[in-house]
C-alpha cells in the first residue's frame, strides 16, 4: 500500500418515507381520501398524496386541431442528475430527432422537467414545458411552469394532454429516470427536494386521468427495477402491456430507433412493438459490457400471477413458525435478485418471482409450479444479456437484504393493496427477520486452524450449520502507522461447508489489485460461471464501486466499469461510467479496530493514494508482502442477517 489517509465518507441515504412526502410548494393540496378503487378485495386509499393539476386545457388551446394518427406516444421526460451530471435526457431526445420517424402515423411528445441543469441551448431548466418531436428537432408546444415530476397531478395532466390534443388509435407512455422498484417507486426531481411517483402516486395519476377511461396500448419504463409485478398490477387497469426491465438499466436507457420501425408499422400492438424495443435495448449495450434485459407484459395475466403467488404464500404462512423460516431465509439467500449495490449502498429487495417459487418448490411443489406457469404466460417476451442470464422477466418485494428498514417498507407495501396471503407472509417474515435472535451465534473463540493440505478451518456445530446462511472468507492488512486498525482486503465465498460442519477455504498468499495495490472486493451478486464484485473507489472526486466480474471467460477479472453510489436521489444509480485515460482513481478500504482501546472508532474509511489512470485499467494478481502479519478469519451471517467473526489468526509469509 502507497499511502492511506483517514477519510469521513457521508453518504445521503434517504428515508424510504422520502418519496411518499410531497415536495414544497405553495399550490400543493392535500387529497380528501378516496373510495371506490378496490383492488384484490381491499379499498386503496389515496388520502394525504399530493394532486396539482396544470391547465391542460390552455395547453390545448396551444396546439391546432391534430389528424387522428395511429399512435401517439408519451414520455415523461424526468432529466434529474441524469442530465445535470451526464446529458443523457438530451443523447436520448437526439436518438428520437434522428430516429427519422414519420410524422404522419406518429406523435411522440415529451414533457420536460426534474433537473437542475439541461444540457443543451433549447430547453429551458427553470421550467417544466411540453414539445413535440418533429421535423428534425423540437418543437415547443407550452411552458407550464415549474412542476414537480414527482408529483401525480403533474403526470395524469401530461396524460389528458396528450390524448386531447393527439388523438390516435393507440397511446404509449413511457417513463424515463431512475427507477428504485415496488418499495421506491419511479423518479427523481432534483428542483423538489428528489422528489418521486411511488406506485400509489403512479396509481392515483392513472386513476385520475383520460386512461382510466380509454387504456393506453402500453406503459413502458426506460428506468431500472421496474418489471414488478405491483407495478404491473397497478398499471393493467389503465394499460395493455408494461415493457421494463427487472434490473438496473444502462444509463442511455432504451435505443429510441423503435421509433422509426412504429411509424413503419403503426398497426402493431403493444406486444410486438415491446418486443422491437427489447431486442434493441439489449443489442444496444451487446459490446459495452453491461448488462441489460427487458420485458414485455401482457398485463391481463397479471392477476393469475397474484393469485398464484397467493397461493404458494398462504402454503408458507400455513407452516409458518420459527423452524420453517430458517429454510425460507434460506431459500431467499439463494433467490435471483435485481439492483444488489456494496455494502455503502442501497438494497431494494428485488426478487425474480420465478426462482423465487423455485426456491419454494422443495417444499410446495405444486403451488411453485403454478406460479412459475402463471408468470411465463404473462410475460409474452423478455430478452437479456448473459450477466442476468435466469431472469425469467417479472419480479417482486422480498424483505431481506434491507433489514434496517423492513418495517417501514412493509407498511408501504400494504398500502399498495397487492395479494393478502403475499402481503401476510412478508409482514410474518419481516418480523421474524427483524426480531429477537432465535439462536445467538459465538464464534470469537473459534480459530482459523491450518490443515495439512495447508488449507483453514473452522468446524461448527449441527446448530450453528442450521441458523447459518451465508460465510466468508476475509483477509485483513494491517493500516499503516495505525496501531491495532486492519483494513479488509475484501471477503470471498469461495469455501467448502462439510456435512460434518468443517468449513474449509484456501489461500495462497495472492490477491487481486490494481495499479500495484490491493483492493477491496465485495461480492455483490452470482452469474452463471461466476460473480460479480464492487471495489469502493473515487473516480474523478466522485464516490463509486467499481464494478468487476470473475467468471469462466474472466477468470483474472475483467473491470466493467463505475457505478456512482445512490448519493441524495435514494435509488441505485442508472448511469455506469467509463474508465478513461487520464481519470483520476483512489481505492477506498474499509478498516476495523481490533485493540482494547474502547474510545478508538471500531469502524473507519481509509483512502489510497490518487493516481492517473493509463492507457487500460486491468485487474492484477499480487502478491502479500513478505514479512508482513495478516489477519485470517472467517464472517459469518445467520438466518436472520446478524453478523459475526471469528477470532483471527495472524499469518506472515516469509520466502
């Protein structure tokens, strides 16, 4: 290690009830509540969401008598620090310019808004304002002030809009932004505090538009994390087909050349046209890299889905006890997730719903297979990238890597109305997740010993194998001119688990660095062949995790790129940055004291030396430093995501 200096990161975490919060402003009204909605046999109630209509009719009167085309489509064209930081609204509104569309069978409008900045000379960032796409550039329709994208009464006028104005056969909107999942929501507002459309926003924006009464052949969200089936369930009164995706999306989002193949065929539905757009989504990003996958929603089905998932559900609560949930925090574990940050990061408890029931069918074979069959008939197309090869296209809430604030998100899952036996389960697993431990693990006396083969181990007993969900393998060095502080080189996976409750894992002196230095890594998700891992890092000032991946065709590694932290927006970040020459890098290491000094800070952030990034950035295999103490031990997570170590041995190696 060059250098280290003792760094205090801040990271802007906000409070899951953030985006049920309206934004200040002094025409806001709050909503008296509403009746009449019902959805699986329960009221949804709207009461205290903000609604502050715009005057859609001025609006209207803005624009001459339209023909009646075959499509109008509408985006809500939410910038925040996507454009700010990074023009991507405006590379996108490029993409449709040049699409080279016909006019004559399409109408694309967009609503602009929610970012501090734009970054181009034709849109105004003091206000919201409506165009039209057409004639190779925008046109401005009106100025409507500035709005809050965040708030619903803003999205269902966009709506009435567009279907007064531009009348067609069929409609289309299209969400673009930062997308957080079924607990978050949709977007980010940076002029009202990020504000967001939770589902209930979304859902009240819907109900209280032209599209509760004429549907909207699609509703499409070109932002991550929402292929979930609560948002299909809210979107299929209002809506044909949902076209998102169930992972986080590459920052440039969707590939807007559609456009020209819509207006080519502008008799085709929701299904065909959604699947054009997955196939070039996914094409888009096929060298860069990232990953991508989208889904194509037939949401008539999406009640078969709810009741399937019902079903399974109410098996599991009917079993229900502290025994069984050992074996479904287990089956969780091993359940395919979406939008898995770094331990300085956000979890927003994404599931696949398909290897969720294929955790479950060991024990519920019958109501898995159900589920399973349900979901492939709603999703009548997905495509995806090999890195999120198993995604079968629709996903769900499941509490369990956001522990801290599993109540807080249950009670704002149950307000969204979805299955009861569902909702009854995730409030009995959240509770037990949350609750007092149902057996105390003690490994501090425990001792990585070195076996013949010169591999360590540990042995557990019958007990701790049953409470045990998850252990790794970590490596510690210690800080320099830090007395008792070791920092972790990271933490791997890679370990054996005997039936007898040997715990077996090697190491060989070597461990992966860049630029001469060890870095930190930190599993953050399974592919086929491998894993995928965050290195914490500053890139050019800005806080990110690196994003790396070992797998079969990677075995030494291969860096993809630098996902910036979720910062103030809350929600995991779209955008992946590129690596360049000349960028300005420096690893972060997290450190732990193990003295007997109680007034020391058990936990510190360390920072590396700065260095200018050459011509290629590639992860290397280095070697420990000879003479060197390192610390070995082993971490352990329980059933109920409580931490443990064991003692650690000091290991030096000498030639």
């Amino acid at each position: 290690m060059k250098s280290l200096k003792k760094i205090f990161l801040v990271i802007f975490l906000i409070s899951l009830t953030a985006f049920l919060l309206v934004a200040c402003s002094e025409d806001k009204e709050a909503l008296a509540p509403q009746s009449g909605l019902v959805r699986n046999g329960q009221e949804v109630s709207f009461s205290g969401l903000s609604f502050t209509p715009w005057d859609v009719e001025e609006a209207v009167s803005q624009v001459d008598e339209q023909e009646h085309k075959p499509y109008t489509i509408m985006l809500y064209l939410n910038g925040s620090d996507l454009e700010t930081e990074a023009a991507m609204a405006t590379g996108d509104i490029i993409e449709m310019i040049e699409s080279g569309f016909e006019a004559e069978s399409l109408n694309v409008l967009l609503l602009t808004g929610g970012t501090l900045k734009w970054q181009n000379n034709v849109i105004p960032s003091e206000t919201c304002a409506l165009y039209r796409v057409a004639e190779g550039g925008l046109q401005l329709i009106a100025d409507i002030g500035q709005r809050s994208i965040g708030d619903a009464g803003t999205l269902a006028s966009f709506i009435d809009f567009g279907m007064e104005a531009f009348p067609a056969d069929k409609y289309g909107l299209i969400f673009w932004n930062h997308g957080g999942g079924s607990i978050t929501g949709y977007g980010v507002d940076e002029n009202f505090g990020y504000d967001g459309l939770s589902l209930l926003e979304l859902n009240l924006a819907l109900e209280k538009s032209l599209a509760s009464n004429t549907k909207l052949e699609f509703i499409g969200f070109d932002a991550c994390l929402m292929a979930t089936v609560e948002t299909a369930a809210i979107a299929q009164d209002y809506a044909h087909y949902l076209i998102a995706s169930e992972e986080l999306e590459p920052g440039y989002g969707w590939d807007y050349s559609f456009l020209a193949d819509l207006s080519a065929n502008p008799e085709m539905g929701g299904a065909e046209l959604g699947k054009i757009i997955a196939d070039k989504f996914v094409a888009f990003y096929a060298d860069s890299g990232e990953d991508a996958t989208l889904s194509v929603i037939d949401l008539s089905r999406v009640n078969d889905v709810l009741q399937a998932m019902g079903d399974l559900m109410a098996a599991c609560n009917e079993d229900f006890s502290q025994i069984t949930f050992k074996n479904f925090a287990k089956s969780r574990k091993n359940t395919k997730f979406f939008g898995g940050g770094s331990p300085r990061d956000n979890k927003c408890d994404m599931v696949d719903i398909c290897d969720m029931a294929a955790q479950l069918a060991p024990y519920y074979q019958e109501e898995a297979e159900a589920v399973i069959q349900a979901v492939k008939n709603a999703v009548v197309y997905h495509k995806y990238s090999a890195g999120v090869e198993g995604a079968a296209g629709l996903s769900t809430y499941y509490v369990f890597g956001g522990k801290e604030q599993a109540e807080q998100a249950v009670e704002i899952y149950k307000s969204l109305a979805m299955n009861p036996h569902y909702t009854n389960y995730l409030v009995k697993f959240a509770s037990e997740l949350t609750g007092e431990s149902i057996a105390p693990l003690d490994f501090s006396e425990q001792i990585p010993e070195m076996n013949e083969e010169g591999d360590y181990t540990i042995q557990l007993t019958q007990e701790e194998l049953d409470n045990l969900l998850e252990i790794y393998f970590t490596v510690w060095e210690p800080v320099p001119d830090e007395e008792d502080y070791y920092f972790m080189l990271g933490e791997s996976s890679d370990v054996e688990i005997a039936e007898d409750g040997t715990i077996v894992t090697e190491f060989d002196g070597v461990w992966p660095g860049i630029n001469g230095d060890f870095v930190c890594l930190y599993e953050i998700g399974r592919i086929q062949g491998g894993a995928k891992y965050a290195i914490p890092a500053v890139l050019n000032g800005e806080d990110v995790d690196i994003i790396a991946v070992f797998d079969e065709a990677n075995p030494d590694g291969r860096i993809i790129g630098a996902r910036p932290l979720s910062g103030e927006t809350g929600m995991a970040a779209k955008n992946m940055l590129k690596i360049k020459k000349g960028d300005r890098l420096k690893f972060l290491y997290y450190a732990e004291y193990f003295g007997e000094d109680e007034s020391m800070e058990l936990e510190e952030w360390y920072e590396g030396e700065e260095f200018i990034v050459g011509d290629k950035l590639e992860l290397e295999w280095l070697e420990v430093n000879l003479g060197e103490v390192y610390l070995y031990g082993f971490y352990l997570i329980d059933v109920q995501q409580n931490e443990y170590y064991t003692d650690f041995v000091e290991v030096e190696f000498i030639e």
